[in-house]
C-alpha cells in the first residue's frame, strides 16, 4: 500500500477545549489582505454562523480553506499531510500566540471512526514534526483497513 500521507484529505484544526487561540476574524482577514494573492470572502451559515472562506498561493498551489471564528476552527480543504504541514508552518501557526495548543482530526479520521479522538499537533517543532504528526496520524487511520488504496 502506499503511504497514506501522499494522499489528500480534508484537515479539522482547533483549540482544545478551554485553551482558546483568540485569533479572531480580523485578525485572519488583516493577514489575508497582506498577501496580494489572497481571496478572502466571508458566509454566513444557515444556522447563522459565519465562515471565512479563504485562497492564497504557496509555490505553485492555489491553497484554499476556511476559518469559523466563533469556534477558532481552520479547515484546510484536500491536501496531503506535507501539503497540510507547508501551509501550516509558514502562515497559520505563525498567527497563534506563542505555546498554543492545537487539535487535529481528518475526514479519513471521521470516517474510519475516530471522529470522537483529538489528535495533537506540535506548535514550535518546526515543518517535519508537523508533516510527522499529520503523516502519523492518517497512517494510524487507515490502518483500521476502512480507508484502501485504490491505485
């Protein structure tokens, strides 16, 4: 099989309970409007939520995700745990305060049952302990043989 970090899923980012980030939405929308690249529109969810919508390029991908503030949650859309581990590593953990702690799950994640289970991510070990945890984790995931690769 191979590896389970080459494929692409959606990434669930958020504080844990009780540890917020206070990063709020313009916080998000004064950083996006730094980046010339950036599109950035804000939605309001049927049940009254708002949702900002967001896209900026990193190298040659046109990076896209979405931030609900009032629950400080990131989604990154599909991408793979290093793709995932990039953009986190070079804008959004630079916008938490220092010794933040971050929860993690996937779609693969949801849907091989581990919905209920909070992963840990590193803040502060640099780009490889973050494609580390990310890459671990979707290994750990699929090996409950839910998730097979097709290729």
């Amino acid at each position: 099989m191979t590896d389970p970090a080459t494929y692409a899923t959606h990434w669930f980012l958020a504080p844990p309970d009780g540890h917020p980030w206070g990063l709020t939405a313009e916080d998000l929308a004064t950083d996006l409007a730094r980046r010339p690249d950036a599109v950035c529109t804000t939605h309001r969810t049927i049940t009254g939520r708002d949702r900002i919508e967001f896209g900026f390029l990193i190298g040659d991908w046109m990076f896209t995700g979405a931030y609900a503030p009032d629950r400080e949650s990131l989604t990154l859309e599909m991408c793979t745990a290093p793709a995932a581990s990039e953009v986190l590593t070079t804008w959004f953990l630079g916008l938490l305060p220092p010794g933040a702690e971050i929860v993690f799950n996937t779609q693969d994640g949801v849907d091989n049952g581990y919905g209920n289970t909070n992963y840990t991510l590193p803040h502060g070990g640099g780009a490889m302990a973050v494609a580390r945890a990310l890459g671990d984790h979707l290994r750990q995931v699929w090996s409950t043989g839910h998730t097979t690769d097709t290729s």
